[in-house]
C-alpha cells in the first residue's frame, strides 16, 4: 500500500466523476517513477458511464465505500502458527524466543484451530493435580522425549501414551508390584532391579532417570514386552516436574469465544473491540479463514494511512467514508468550495469550468502528456455529459474547445456521441426507484438545515414522465428514513433545456419558491431554462436559506 494513490471521485458517481479519475490516474502514472495511481469509484456507475467505459474499451475501477485504515494497512506481525501437538514448554521456549505472550495453533489446512497464551500454561503448571492427565491429552512419546532431553532406548516415538497414569517407582521393592498398573507411565532411578519390576507390572513406559544408558537385560526386556524405554540424565525430581510439560498445547489452548479480525477490519471497529477484551495479541484471518498473523494494541498505533486524491467534489458529505482516515494529497474539482478540511496543506484546482474533465486534459497540456484516444474518448464524454452537450450555464467556451478538440483525438462526432450517451443514461428499463434517484444524488448542507438533491436527465420528456411517480413515492422512503429537512428531484429535459422539480420535506415547497420568487407549488416545480444543478438551482437554494 506504501507506494499506491487512490484517486476517487464522489458518491453516486456521475460520467465526469469517473472518467476524470481515470483520466487522472493515467495522467498520473505517465509521469511518476514510484508511485502507483490508482482510479476507484465509490458507488456503483450509471448507465450513461457504462456506456461510455464500453464504448471506448476502458476498465471500469473497482468500488471502494470506505478508505478508512484496516489492517492489512498495519504493520501486524507475520508469525508463523503453531501445531497443536508441540508441549507445553516447546511453546513457552518458544513465547520467550519471539517475546511474544500469545500463540496461534494452525493446522494443516492453514485454519485457526485455537490459541494459548502464557497464562494457560502457567495454569497447567499450576492447577494440575491428575496423574492421569497425560494419557487423556494423548501425548506424544516424541513430546516426552524433547522435554526430558531424554533418549529412546527402545519403542516408537511417535505414538502416543493414551491410557493409565504417571507413577514414580518410589516404594521398596516388594510394594512396587502394587504401585504399577498395567499400562502406566513409570518414572525411575537407575537401578535394574526396579526397571525390571516395573516392565513386568505392565507398565507401558519406562523413564529411566539419571542415565544415558540401561542394562541390555532391561532393554530385551522392554522390547519383548512392547515397552517405549526412555533415558534422561535430568534426576528423579526434574524428570517428575517436567514430565507434564510435555503435554501436547491441544489440551490446554481456547477453541471457543476466540477474538480475532479479517484483513479487511477497519482499524476504529478494531480498537473498540479490544477496549472490551483483556487479550494483549489477536489473530488475524484472510478472507478464506485462514491464519496470517497478529495483532496487538500496539502494533495500531503504527498503521499506515491509505493516501487519496479527489476529484468532481470537495464536500465532506459527498466523500467517501473513512476519508478523514485518510492522507488526503490533492483535490481536483470545478464545484463551489465545500467542507472538507485538512491537517496539511494540499494541492488543491478549483476553476470555475463546466467540468472536472476540462481541468484534467489543461493538465495533459500543461505537463505535455500525450493524450491517446480511450482517454480522449472518456474526457469528450464527460465533459458533454457535465454541460449537457454545452446547454447548461455552466459551460464556459473553453469546455466547448476541449470537448472538440478532444473528439477528434478520439475520432467521434460530438452529437452523436452526446446522443448516444443520453440515450443510454435515459433507459430506465430494469432499473427501481431506488438505482434511478441515486444514480446522481448529493447531499448539501446550509446552517442547520440538510438537504438532498437528485438529478435524472433524459432527452425525452416521455421517458421522464414515466417514472415520476415512482421517483416521488421513493422520495418519501428517503426522507423518511434519513436526517434531511428536504429532498428535491430535478428531472431534467435536455433538449428543452427545461426541470421539473419534485419536492418534499417540511419547508421544501417555501424553500423553493423563496429562491425563485414563485407561488408556492403544491405538487412540483417548473423551472424553465434551469438544466444545472450546481450553477442554477443550488446557489439559488444557498442564498434563500442564509436570508
């Protein structure tokens, strides 16, 4: 992530919002060295947009809804897990070694299987009074091996003692008999006597202390009797107080109520969390549940930020979530100035032009970057979707120019093309309520009072009457779902250059009539010869509510 730009326009994205990211991004790309530009949308794209990506063969960017820092953005240790059958002590050595108090246990597929901390051993130290607790963990005679530094004699070191008890061939001779029970694990000195007592009461393994050798006498025994024989040079004592050490961290590990996070948390939903839990260390898991490493409170603290760069808005509203997570570097933007704030100073281009398209391709002319003709083809249609095929108030000469200009880069007819587009974007076939009034919607804000503003163009005013109805009823569901103290829909004629304007909310209806200096309306607006939202409806609506 260290060296990746993300540059992404508004919600709800319109054509010049995802065409001049893309654009930018190219732009971007042709002049760093070691940086990687990388243009993403933050909502899902209009059918007009669609069309235009396809039509010039170009990519359509992923969906990114949040930038806020996860934790694939943090420093999380890479440790590697642990096998459920490694002892007790092999993982306390091993907790010490990585100065770490928490292990993860992996099995072979990779999934997290459990952890055990620091805690859980020095419990298993400590609260253990069964003698029988060796063979219910089924532990590994390689185990008990490892811990006592011991040596096998005869037997397999890779089964398992899983039946009788752990005994110290302690008593006299004649009371030994008695002791062991068929199948026990037997610790004794180094004496012959007793080992061969002890193989003949059944034992299943013999631990012969202080000693790195037997009597061969012993040794044929063990082996005619199916006995795992074992030397250890530590005394009697040692052997007896490492012994359960040995047991595999299976049986002492937590399986249940583990707290553990996905690559894609978000760092704010991380740190919560770990307000409420006592855990120092947490696993963390890809998208397919496997185990990739840890996690501590500490290791959030060196999170790197996701760096971005906006385009076609600089509204704190229209941003992407998270953003304030971000490292914000650059906005590109042809709207009024909006709300966002920064820690740092930023380049920032604001010009008062039809659209954020425009801007892009001065850029290209300015750093003197070729412009091939997908990107050519992409900025032409943004800029003819922006001003309306040069009809809207907020189209400057220089728009018009550009578009041209850019047109014969891309080898279209800028009718034909704005045609086309308009056609495509005007096709509510298939598509609810919910997609049309959201496929170009912003939110805006003046004082206390919040309001929301859809615009649906067509180029037939048929097509619009259509889904007014529904557009009204889902109007409804949105303000009174939400905080907004309004909510307009423009639907807009292109050919005619004419809005009717929907409405509802409390005071919507005086809001609009105080900016126009109309009637009240009881059921909508005609707004003749307003086509832009930006530049003839907003502003009106802005110096009507500070009034």
């Amino acid at each position: 992530m260290s060296n990746q730009v993300y540059i992404i326009g508004h919600k709800n994205p319109d054509t010049d919002s995802i065409c001049a990211a893309i654009a930018y991004a190219y732009l971007k790309n042709s002049l760093a060295k070691d940086t990687e530009y990388l243009p993403k949308k933050a909502g899902d794209i209009n059918k007009e947009t669609r069309y235009v990506l396809e039509r010039f063969g170009v990519e359509i960017p992923e969906t990114v809804t949040d930038i806020g820092a996860q934790i694939v953005d943090t420093e999380y240790r890479k440790m590697e897990g642990v096998d459920g059958h490694i002892s007790l002590k092999a993982a306390w050595e091993l907790m010490s070694e990585k100065e770490t108090v928490t292990l993860p246990v992996v099995g072979k597929t990779g999934k997290l299987e459990g952890v055990i901390v620091n805690g859980d051993i020095a419990n298993s130290y400590m609260n253990v009074y069964d003698n029988g607790i060796l063979a219910r963990a089924r532990t590994q005679y390689s185990n008990i091996i490892d811990t006592l530094n011991g040596t096998l004699v005869t037997g397999n070191s890779h089964a398992y003692f899983v039946k009788g008890s752990v005994v110290i061939a302690s008593n006299n001779r004649e009371d030994l008999m008695d002791d062991i029970n068929r199948d026990d694990l037997v610790i004794v000195g180094n004496i012959t006597a007793r080992q061969k007592i002890c193989i003949e009461a059944g034992c299943s393994c013999l631990v012969v202390c202080g000693a790195n050798s037997v009597d061969p006498e012993v040794v044929k025994l063990a082996e005619e009797q199916q006995v795992v024989l074992i030397t250890s040079e530590y005394d009697t004592f040692t052997v007896a107080r490492l012994i359960h050490q040995s047991m595999p961290i299976r049986q002492f590990m937590r399986t249940e109520d583990i707290v553990s996070f996905d690559l894609d948390d978000y760092v704010n939903d991380v740190s919560e969390i770990m307000k409420s839990v006592r855990h120092r260390d947490f696993p963390i898991l890809d998208e397919n549940r496997h185990y990739v490493g840890m996690i501590s409170r500490r290791l959030l603290l060196n999170m790197q930020k996701k760096r971005v760069i906006l385009v076609d808005h600089n509204e704190k509203s229209q941003a992407v979530n998270g953003l304030e997570q971000a490292e914000l570097l650059e906005i590109i933007d042809h709207h009024r100035l909006g709300s966002l704030e920064t820690v740092s100073p930023i380049y920032f281009r604001n010009q008062p032009l039809g659209s954020t398209a425009t801007i892009v391709t001065l850029m290209y002319k300015e750093k003197d970057v070729e412009i091939p003709p997908h990107i050519a083809g992409i900025l032409c249609s943004a800029i003819v979707s922006d001003t309306l095929m040069f009809r809207s108030p907020t189209c400057t000469p220089i728009d018009e120019a550009i578009a041209r200009e850019l047109a014969q880069i891309a080898n279209v007819e800028v009718t034909e093309l704005a045609t086309s587009m308009f056609e495509a974007g005007s096709d509510f076939a298939d598509r609810t309520p919910d997609q049309i009034f959201h496929q170009d919607y912003k939110i805006f804000n003046s004082g206390d009072i919040k309001f929301g503003v859809a615009q649906v163009s067509s180029i037939s005013r048929g097509q619009l009457n259509t889904i007014k109805d529904d557009i009204r009823s889902y109007m409804d569901t949105v303000i009174s779902t939400s905080d907004l103290n309004a909510v307009f829909v423009m639907l807009t004629d292109i050919l005619n250059e004419t809005t009717e304007l929907l409405f509802v909310g409390g005071e919507a209806d005086k809001i609009i009539a105080d900016a126009f200096r109309m009637p009240v309306a009881a059921d909508s607006y005609i707004l003749e010869g307003v086509v832009s939202r930006k530049k003839q409806l907003i502003p009106p609506i802005m110096e009507s509510l500070q009034e």
